[in-house]
C-alpha cells in the first residue's frame, strides 16, 4: 500500500505541474498495477489462480515499480523544469 501511495503522489505532482508524458504515464501505471495486486488480494483471486506464485509476482512488480520511480524521479530532481516536477521527483 506504500508504494501506490507514494506512485500515487508522484502521479498528482506530474499530473499537475505539466510535466512530459513519460513521468506522468509511469508513475499512473505504477498506480494502476500495484490498485490491481491490492484488488486481487482483497478479493481473494490469488487462491482461484493457484497456477501462480502470487507472493513472488508481487515481490517481482515491487521491486521493478520501486527501480522505475527512482529513475523517473531522480531524472525529475535533475531536469526540475518547475516546482511540481520537483515535488513529485522528491
């Protein structure tokens, strides 16, 4: 739930400040996916789709989402065209 939330803010930030299409679609796919394997849990699906290793799919988009905002961010914090690019590089 952290890392939607902090994908989430950094959505609202890009979103916001105008930033170019690539901060903005990664951090909302970021959003999407992680809603998506919060959702498959909450509904209890990942016991019907036994034929995958649910815990380490999750891990696996944790890991790749974490990696992917912080190279979006820290190009953000580095090319800060205005203080909403900033905020959602931070």
């Amino acid at each position: 739930v952290s890392l939607q939330l902090v994908a989430a803010v950094a959505f609202i930030c890009f979103a916001a400040s105008s930033a170019p299409g690539a901060y903005t679609s990664l951090a909302g796919m970021e959003v999407v996916v992680t809603g998506l394997f919060f959702l498959l849990y909450l509904l209890k699906l990942d016991q019907r789709l036994s034929w995958l290793f649910w815990p380490l799919a999750d891990v696996f988009n944790s890991v790749i989402a974490a990696l992917f905002l912080l190279v979006v961010c820290l190009f953000a914090v580095i090319v800060k065209t205005n203080n909403g690019m900033l905020a959602g590089g931070v």
